[in-house]
C-alpha cells in the first residue's frame, strides 16, 4: 500500500534564530531580505538531498545574516510609512470598493451583516490596516515566529484542518508569504491547503459581497514577470484549476497584488516545472502542483 507523503511544513530546516539590532537603512533591509531567501533556498535544497554539512553550513550562514527575527526586522520595517507602507491597505481599498467595508465609518461593515473572518498568514504586526477594523473583522494573526501578543505562533502547513464553519475563514491573507516556501512543491501545496479553509457559504451572494471567499494573495513582482518559470497566465492557470477566479489586480514597481475568490471546487490537475522564457538577470521562482 502506498504511503501518502507527509506535507513539507514551513518552518522545514528554518535555522536558529537571531535577535535584531536597532532600525536598519533600507538598502541594508533589502540585502537582508534578499540574502535570508537565498540562503533558505540553499538550506532547503541541501536537506532534500541529505547534504547535512552543507545545510549546516548553511544555517550557520542564515545566523550569521542575522537569523529569522532580523529578518522579520527588515520585512515589518518594509511597513513603514516612509517604506512603502502596509500591504494590508490595499485589501482595505479593495472591501471599501466593493461596499463590504463603509469608508465613511471606520470599524462597521457597510451591510450590516455578520461580522466576517479573516486569517493572515505570516501576520508581522497587530496595528496594520485591516486591524482597525475589528468590529468588522475578526482576526486571527499566525507567524512562524510570532512578534508578540495577539499573533499565534504555528506554521500554517500544520494548522489543523477546520472541522466546521466556525473554524472557517471569509478571506485569508497570504501577503508576501509564498515567497518564504523554499521549495516550488510546497508552495503548490500550500495553495492547495489554503481552500480547505474557507467558509464557503457564509456571506449572502449579494453584489457587494461576490467575491467571498477571498484571498488576499501579494508576490513580489520579480516572481510574476522576471521569472524563467511563472507568469501571470501561468498563475491565472494555476489558480483558476484550484478553483480560484481573479476578482481585482494590481502592480507596483516591487509588488503585484490579487484578490481571488474561491468560486467552484479545485480540479485534479498538475502543474510541472517547465521552462517559459529565459534571459539573463532572471529568477528561478516555480510553483508545482502535484
């Protein structure tokens, strides 16, 4: 009888962890940054083919590049105001458009109705846009590496699978996150997981509110159009086979940025690594569904 593989957890060789320094320039944010996913990529890389020295070498370069907690450092400096802000704020533009949010009242649905539930995954900090909006939205914050009250420490490849509604989610938030995966099945099947959290029926199909469930879902731009191996077709393929329909887009110099809505059951399908585009400067970035 064949033995169904175990999923890779994201916290899978993280390396140990390091206490960050005082508020960093942003030049020296973006190697941080840049440095931490290369190095995890390297470590990943080396555990899958049983390579223990080089991964321990590895992590001992991760350390000394200062370690997950300097690197959420950099990540929450990102939000800043004079950093280019809070990706959550867009998803707030997004439900005021779309009159689930009133923009006029800070903290009340415009509806009416129940209040709904959001999970934010890879969550940096409790006072970011969509939090102020708590009679509104109930939050639940999760973090491999929790930065304090209020966010739950748990990988999400572990969360247990909700049971009923109450467990569900309206919109989950996945900002920056499948980015971390170091490994392009597991961020497959990190897609893949993330439908079974959904309330499916929980918000009326009014106009206003057609496009629940949601997922916020935010990728640097070098991963959609700097890649030898994704585009935003094959992205659109990908999700729209898990059973996702794009409701809204946007891109900035450094981020692109998506709200889908789960609309119809995900469909049996693979997506292998294959080669799109080539040229030099460009990234490796995959996703594999299997």
């Amino acid at each position: 009888m064949a033995v169904k593989k175990r999923q890779k957890t994201l916290s899978h060789g993280r390396p140990p962890i390091s206490k960050p320094k005082e508020r960093m320039t942003s030049e020296r944010s973006r190697t941080i940054i840049r440095t931490h996913h290369r190095l995890q990529k390297e470590h990943a890389a080396a555990l899958k083919r049983g390579d223990l020295k080089l991964a321990e070498e590895t992590a001992r370069a991760i350390e000394r590049n200062g370690g997950i907690k300097t690197y959420q450092a950099a990540s929450k400096q990102g939000q800043a105001k004079d950093r280019g802000g809070d990706s959550s704020k867009l998803l707030v533009e997004w439900l005021q458009q779309s009159k689930v949010l009133d923009p006029k009242a800070r903290d009340r649905r415009s509806t009416g109705n129940a209040k709904l539930r959001c999970l934010e995954v890879g969550a940096l900090s409790t006072k970011n846009e969509i939090s102020k909006y708590s009679s509104a939205i109930d939050m639940t914050r999760i973090d491999l590496n929790s930065q304090g009250p209020g966010i739950e420490k748990q990988d999400f490849m572990e969360r247990p699978l909700p049971t009923c509604n109450s467990e569900r989610f309206d919109i989950i938030s996945l900002s920056l996150v499948l980015n971390y995966v170091p490994d392009a099945v597991g961020r497959g099947d990190m897609l893949k997981r993330i439908t079974e959290f959904f309330r499916k029926s929980s918000v009326p199909t009014e106009t206003s509110e057609s496009f629940f469930p949601a997922l916020f879902f935010v990728l640097p731009l070098p991963c959609i159009d700097n890649s030898r191996y994704l585009d935003e077709r094959l992205l659109l393929r990908i999700m729209g086979d898990l059973g996702f329909t794009m409701k809204l887009s946007k891109n900035t110099s450094k981020l692109c940025y998506y709200l889908f809505t789960l609309t119809n059951e995900p469909r049996v399908t693979r997506v292998e690594k294959k080669k799109i585009k080539d040229g030099p400067g460009m990234n490796n970035f995959c996703i594999i569904v299997e």
